[in-house]
C-alpha cells in the first residue's frame, strides 16, 4: 500500500528522547545543558525573562531541583533572581537543546501554530532575511540576561562559528 503511513506506524515524537540523551551527554562530559524554549500561554516560566517569545534555561543538575525530563514535558524548579520557581514546558516548545561551553546540540522545529503565527505576523510586509519566515535560531544567551536558573552571572556566547557567517551553528552530535 502507497501513500502516508498511519500515525501509529510514525510511532512518537523521537523530541523527548533526543533532549534526554543530548542532556546525558552534556552531563557525562562536564559540560551545561541550555534549552532554547518558544514561549506561549502553554509555557509556564518566568515571563519577565522572555524575550521575542523565548527564554533559555539552564537544565543541568546544580541548577534545577526535580528535573523531568518527560515524553510530554519538562518540569523543574529553579532560582531566577533568587526567587524560586516551577518551570513547566511542553516538550513541542523546546526548540533546542546544547551545550553552553561549545554550542553542540541540536535544534527543533518551533510548534506548528507558533510558525503559523508568526508568518501571518509577516503578512502584508516586505519579508527580508531574517524575517520570521527565515528566523535562525539564536542560541547566544544575551548578556543582560540575569534569567539564568542557577547562576549568578550570565554565561560565555558559545564560539563564533567557523563558516564565518556571523549566524551561530549547531553542530551534529554523532
């Protein structure tokens, strides 16, 4: 038989395994896991700290108390500004996952409506590059961001990248 196949032959999004193994291998190499997270009324963290529907958290160990890393979502409590907080992101807002020291990790599509909104933002304008249409994902923590679960200071940029672009990369992890 041709055609799409049925969503029980797709099985589950492969998302939640990727973000837990990439956490696993930051861990295991003594480097700090960041999530990049698209925010929405579905997300619940901090939302002073959100800029352009965004926010990146720190996931390691010695910043969170009751990691869960889920199939349906990731849910800790964390320090932002000193003051505790639950942080509750459905699994389809992680649009990334990487390490803070070098960059690796990997990037996910932003949610299907989230993408949607955007474009119908763009409508009715002249789109150039970078546009939301185009939008590159950024991975570079500002450093004004005092967001930072767990961390009194804003952490490094990851390196420049080598294609020399000036547009932040990531990288395959094999």
């Amino acid at each position: 038989m041709t055609g799409p196949a049925a969503p029980e032959a797709q099985g589950t999004s492969t998302r939640p395994y990727l973000i837990r193994a990439l956490h696993d291998w930051c861990t295991d190499n003594g480097f700090t896991p960041y999530l990049a997270v698209y925010v929405d009324r579905s997300v619940q963290v901090p939302l002073e700290y959100v800029k352009n529907n965004e926010i990146v958290l720190n996931v390691s160990f010695e910043a969170t108390s009751g990691l869960q890393l889920g199939n349906d979502q990731v849910s800790f409590k964390a320090r932002f500004g000193g003051v505790a907080r639950e942080i509750i992101v459905p699994i389809d807002h992680v649009i990334a996952i990487y390490a803070r020291e070098n960059g690796q990790g990997m990037a996910f599509p932003v949610p299907t409506d989230a993408a949607a909104a955007a474009q119908d933002d763009t409508q009715g304008a002249a789109a150039s590059p970078g546009a939301a249409g185009e939008r590159g994902l950024r991975l570079a923590v500002p450093a004004d961001e005092e967001a930072e679960s767990g961390a009194d200071e804003p952490p490094p940029e990851p390196p420049a990248p080598a294609g020399g672009n000036g547009r932040p990369s990531l990288k395959r992890v094999k």
